[in-house]
C-alpha cells in the first residue's frame, strides 16, 4: 500500500507541474529566466541511488552551481529566422545554494544568485551593456513527504520560498540613442533583480525502477505579485515604457542510470523546459517583457565521491518560442522577438558536511 502510494504521489506531482507549464503559455525570451537547478543526490548514492546515508544535526550541504550560454539565434513566435548580425547576450550565471536539515524529513534552503554578462545590442539604445552582480536570493523550507530512507527506493519533497529583491533591477550602460549617448537601461535579461518580492513554489521527486536507475521530476515556479518595477525599459512600443516584473518556470524530468559496477557514477537523460509566461498567475502582467520558452533534451552525468556530487547537465534546445505580449496583444501590434541560445552547459559541485 506505501508503495502505491508513493508511485500514486510521484506520478501525480508530476503530472500537475507539466499541466501548469502548459497552461502559461511558453515563456523564456533573451533568457530572462534565471530560475537554478537544485542538485538531487538522491539520485547518486552509495549504495545504488535513491538511499539516504543517515543524519546529524550538523547535515548542512553546500552547492555550487555555474550555468553559461550565449543567446545569439534570432526568433518571432517558433520561427527562426536568419540574420547577418544578432545580439550576442553571453551570461554567467553562478548560484551558491544552502541545505540544513533540521530532520529527517525537514530543511531549510537558502540560494543566492551571482550574475555577470555581456550584451552588444544592435538596436536603440544601441552599445555594448556589461552587468554584474547578486540576484535576488531565496529562503525557505523543505520537507519529505515520507520520513527517509523509505522502504521502496523513491520519495517526493515540495518548498516553499521567499524570493527577496536583493538584486539590482536598474542596471544601466552606455548606449547611443537618438544620436546621443545616454545612460541607458540595460535589457531585463542582463538585469541580476527584478525589484519585486515573490514567492517559490517546488517540488522534486525520484522513484527506483530497476537496479541503479531511479526516475526523477524537478519542478518550480516562480510567482512575481509585482506588476511593474518603474524601470524605464527604452521601448516606444505602446505600454511598454517600463520594466514588468515576470513569473518564471523551470521543469525537468528523466532517468538516471548508475553504471553496473561504478555505483559511484551515473547518467542522465530527460527533458527540460524553462522560461516566462505571457501573464503571471498573480498580479497583472503589463510593460515590456518577452515571454517565451525553451524546451531541450537534457542529458547529463553525476558522479560521487564520499560526500560530494558532481553534477553537469548540457540541455541542447529541441523547441524555441516567442509568444506575443500583454501589450502586444492588447494594442495589437506586430510579435516581439527574442534572441535564445542553441545549448546551455550547467555545472555543480555539491558537498555534505
């Protein structure tokens, strides 16, 4: 019975995170989307994945994440559409994430994001933009839904997080615009913040189905109440003057596969989808955003060592869209467009103390 009922859960949250990726609309545009990956070494133990190695009181886990791409195919709606020069937006994204486990079961979870990157923009305010900074940081909590280590090899855990506007949303570079050169405002996927306070929803989850191979899901979203932030956006598309402040999504699933042998070493292959909707769940979605998605094949490989994982993903995008605005639909002007990345290579190097 605990084992249906664990399969019925998994299945189920599952399920529930790729239903509300659907019905927000495809997001990720200039990959304003910064949402960080958490690891899941539960996918890597010991003693074959999926096992838990015991607990103190002193069982804090840091992880270091690094993610790197460089947006330069140019895109309206699904269609890419060749040009003989583009925005090159190359960003390093670093993220110190924190796990204290106060019990078996509970932990709090704190992350904060670094952010440096570079932007030549071809249009008005035309120049190249170089930002660098924190982001806005995370504090929450995290829970098992079964007491670990369950008898069957899986388990589902949801957070709850605080998303705390430390990083800076008004970011601004030296641009030329309308034959002047001006301090202009850089574009809000270069920008580390979004001035808005907000709110984490996730969940994680991994189910052993034969011998070294577990089935993952990785779920979260972000929700933004904020509907602009006040930032001049340089737009002279109507409604669009100032900066929105947006939700965001991240969802990846798959399968993770220990070597036969090499307990210590596994790989990975699943999908992942990530961006920003057209209209946030919360709050009205009005000034300059671009909504799109990208949804890629993820492989990856993770390997173990005592107490530290290390982790590296290369989702390779399959499918890449641009959906229109709240004002570009309001005042039905032409589709926005958006610049997105071929690959993203995401690294981390996680450590139980």
């Amino acid at each position: 019975m605990r084992n249906r009922l664990l399969f019925i859960t998994f299945a189920a949250t599952t399920f529930a995170t790729t239903i509300t990726l659907a019905n927000n609309a495809f997001a990720q545009g200039c990959v304003a989307a910064h949402s960080n990956q958490r690891p899941m070494d539960q996918l890597i133990k010991s003693d074959g994945g999926g096992a838990w190695n015991g607990f103190s009181m002193h069982n804090l886990t840091v992880d270091i994440g690094y993610r790197v791409f460089n947006s330069n195919k140019y895109f309206i709606g699904d269609e890419e559409i060749a040009r003989p020069t583009a925005v090159e937006n190359h960003q390093n994204i670093f993220d110190v994430g924190v796990e204290y486990r106060v019990s078996p079961r509970w932990s709090v979870i704190a992350d904060i994001p670094v952010y440096d990157g570079t932007r030549n923009q071809i249009y008005p305010p035309s120049g190249i933009f170089q930002v660098s900074g924190i982001g806005d940081m995370t504090i929450g909590a995290q829970a098992w839904i079964f007491r670990p280590p369950t008898e069957n090899g899986g388990n589902v855990a949801v957070s709850l997080s605080l998303k705390i506007p430390t990083g800076i949303e008004n970011a601004t570079g030296s641009a030329l615009y309308k034959g002047q050169i001006v301090k202009a405002t850089a574009d809000p996927s270069m920008q580390p913040g979004d001035g808005g306070w907000g709110f984490v929803i996730a969940s994680q989850g991994y189910k052993t189905l034969w011998r070294g191979a577990d089935a993952y899901a990785q779920g979260q979203y972000l929700f933004n109440p904020l509907n602009t932030n006040g930032v001049a956006s340089f737009r002279s598309q109507p409604g669009q003057s100032v900066i929105s402040v947006t939700d965001q999504y991240l969802f990846r699933t798959g399968i993770a596969q220990a070597l036969p042998r090499v307990r210590s070493l596994a790989f990975s292959l699943g999908v992942r989808a990530e961006g920003v909707p057209v209209r946030d769940l919360i709050g009205d979605s009005d000034g300059f955003r671009r909504p799109g998605a990208i949804i890629s094949l993820d492989p990856g490989v993770m390997f173990n060592f005592r107490r530290t994982v290390l982790t590296v993903n290369g989702p390779w995008a399959l499918y890449r869209n641009r959906p229109p605005s709240v004002p570009e639909l309001e005042n039905n002007t032409k589709n926005g467009d958006a610049f997105f990345a071929d690959y993203t290579v995401i690294a981390s190097i996680s450590h139980q103390f």
